[in-house]
C-alpha cells in the first residue's frame, strides 16, 4: 500500500483546512486509517484514526470537537478535516494505514501501523 497526503498549507489561526489521503497498490477498505503529526522538536503523536468501515472513531484529546476524520473506501480516500485551527497544531501530518483486526479496530500507537504517507506541512499563524 501507497499512501500520498495532502492538502496542508498555511492558514490563520480559527481557519480550517482539510488534509487527504489517497491509497494505491491495495484497496484501504480492510484497513485502520490514522493520522499522525509531528511538529519541531517534538514526537510524532496521534491525531485521529477510524475503523475500516468507519463505524468507530478515536480522535486525540487536543483535537477533539474541531478535527473529523472520514474515509471513502470506494475511493482508497481517507480525510481530516481540521476547523478552529490554533497555532499548536502547526506540524507535518502523515497519514498511516493499519491492517485491521476487527470491524472496530482502531489503532493509536504508531507501531501499529503498517503503511505511511509522506507528510504534509500545516502552517498555522497566530
């Protein structure tokens, strides 16, 4: 599996962006989806991830009620929308897919993940 983020940018602290990820070589449709960032200096954390049916979501305590994460497996397409973004979230968000051991299943560790994207930078400016 093949995956390619994008859809970060710069954008003022209270805006929104919406970051995607699109899967090639294998259909995501039996797989977590989860998005991770980094921001400088700092360890990669957990964002958000969803089940491979998207019937379950587990979002991060700092993101919770201003990031939504959705999939469209039709599509091999997995999305973050961010609304209300603060500068804290500044940092290069990968997306990452993880093979599912239920129809539940959501991973937040990152090294339950097997596959990742190449990161794309979120620039929020205060």
């Amino acid at each position: 599996v093949q995956l390619q983020a994008s859809g970060g940018g710069l954008v003022q602290a209270g805006g929104s962006l919406r970051l995607s990820c699109a899967a090639s070589g294998r259909a995501l449709s039996t797989y977590c989806m989860g998005w991770f960032r980094q921001a400088p200096g700092k360890e990669r954390e957990f964002v958000a991830a969803i089940s491979w049916r998207g019937a379950s979501r587990r979002y991060a305590d700092s993101v919770k009620g201003r990031f939504t994460i959705s999939r469209d497996n039709a599509n091999n397409m997995s999305y973050l929308q961010m609304n209300s973004l603060k500068p804290e979230d500044t940092a290069v968000y990968y997306c990452a897919a993880a093979v599912a051991s239920s129809v539940h299943y959501t991973a937040v560790r990152a090294s339950e993940y097997d596959y990742w994207g190449q990161g794309t930078l979120v620039t929020v400016s205060s």
